[in-house]
C-alpha cells in the first residue's frame, strides 16, 4: 500500500465543483426522506418493491456524492451504514438480462464495505444478502473471501466486461492498465455513463472504480503511483492507515 493521506475536505472530483456536489447531496438525502414517507403508502406491491430499489441506489450513489466533494471517512461510514440496511433488508437481484445496474450496486456495497472496513456483524449481514439472491461471481466472491475464507470462490462473472480483467490484477501495474484501458469503456451502457455530460440534472455522482481499491487492499498492493488517476479512489484505499 502506498502512503497514509488525509483528504481535509479537499474535493476529489475533476469534472463538478463543491457546488453542485453540494446540491447533489441536499437532492438526495430529500429523495431518500421522501422515500420513507412514501414506501409505507405505496399503492401498488410494484409501487413499493419500485420505491425501495430506488432508496437502495439513491444511498450508495450517495457515498460516492459524499466522497467525491471530498467528505471524510466518518461521514461517509455513516451514509453507507444506514444504505447498507436498506440493501439487507431489501435487495432483490433479477438476473443480469432484468436488473443490469444491480450488479453495479452490489459490487460497490461490497467494496466500499471492505475499505471501510465495517463491523463483522455488519459484513456477515451484507454477505447474506448477496448469498440470498444466488448472485455467484468472481469479483464479489474474491473481496468477501479475503474476509470470510470460508466463502465459495466463483469462476465466472455475472458481468464479463469490463470485471473479468480484475483477475489479471496482480499490482500497480494491472490496476493501472484496468482503469486507463477497460473500466470506463466497458460501463459504457451503464445509466451513469457520460452523465457528467449533462446538464441541469444531478444524475452525476462521481466516476469511482470503488473494486480497484478494494483489490489493491486485499492483495496488498502498493499503489501510490496510482495516486492521480483517473477513477482511482486513493483517499478510501487508505481509510485505515495508521497515522503518520
């Protein structure tokens, strides 16, 4: 691992300014109020299962909002605490062919779990959730097994492109090649693909290849020369670093 970094609020992104990630998390955190209130008045069983798919995006998505204006660890730890109940106690995976952006939701749960290091009850908890709905993968077997050594490694992957090149990360080197080469362009059907591009809308949250740091802590690896590149989130790579 590289070096201990301490952010102070500085703002990661490099496509929006403090503004509007300001106004992104005030948007959401009253989507997510305004979820509450309705999911218990919900018309329909579909109006309902409907409103908490959306509570579960909206609070991950929010983590990376929070990060990428530059929020600290705790904040963010928060944020991902109370999404991560809404996951547990409600996540349902329709398959790839009906649910492409839950595959995404689940990858980030796990991974931003892992950097954050949560509680074991809490990680036992998400794991669950991911055995619950059968989702069987490489990429999410790998991150939970370097917690659970117990838990049954896939060799295929739900998503081919762009996660199956995560199994030639090995070091730097491969986190480099993956995220210049291949993650982008492979989430290139993705909802929030290119969203920073538009304008008068707060879909943008944030471009984080939140898997990449979870490898490069899990495998050891040193990635201080990964510092400044693109969709690397060094600063949640080193949450847990001693101070120095």
């Amino acid at each position: 691992m590289g070096k201990s970094s301490r952010n102070n609020n500085v703002m990661r992104d490099k496509h929006r300014n403090l503004e509007y990630f300001n106004t992104c998390i005030a948007d959401s955190l009253k989507t997510l109020s305004l979820c509450e209130a309705y999911i218990g008045k919900a018309a329909t069983p579909r109006h309902k299962e409907g409103l908490l798919e959306y509570r579960i995006i909206t609070s991950i998505t929010f983590c990376s909002e929070l990060y990428s204006a530059g929020k600290e660890k705790g904040e963010i730890m928060e944020a991902y605490l109370d999404g991560l109940r809404f996951f547990c106690e409600d996540f349902k995976w329709k398959g790839f062919a009906k649910h492409y952006g839950g595959y995404d939701i689940m990858v980030w749960f796990v991974s931003i779990g892992i950097l954050l290091d949560i509680e074991e009850a809490d990680f036992f908890k998400l794991c669950e959730a991911i055995k619950r709905n059968n989702a069987k993968d490489w990429i999410l077997d790998k991150l939970i097994h370097s917690r659970i050594p117990s838990w049954e490694l896939s060799s295929t992957f739900i998503q081919k492109e762009p996660y199956q090149f995560t199994q030639n990360i090995f070091d730097s080197k491969g986190i480099r090649e993956y995220l210049k080469k291949r993650w982008y362009k492979g989430h290139r059907d993705a909802a929030w693909h290119e969203s920073h591009k538009l304008s008068g809308v707060f879909a943008y949250f944030g471009y984080w290849s939140w898997e990449s740091a979870a490898l490069v802590k899990v495998l050891g690896i040193n990635d201080y020369e990964l510092k400044e590149l693109d969709f690397y989130p060094y600063d949640a790579a080193h949450w847990n670093d001693p101070l120095v």
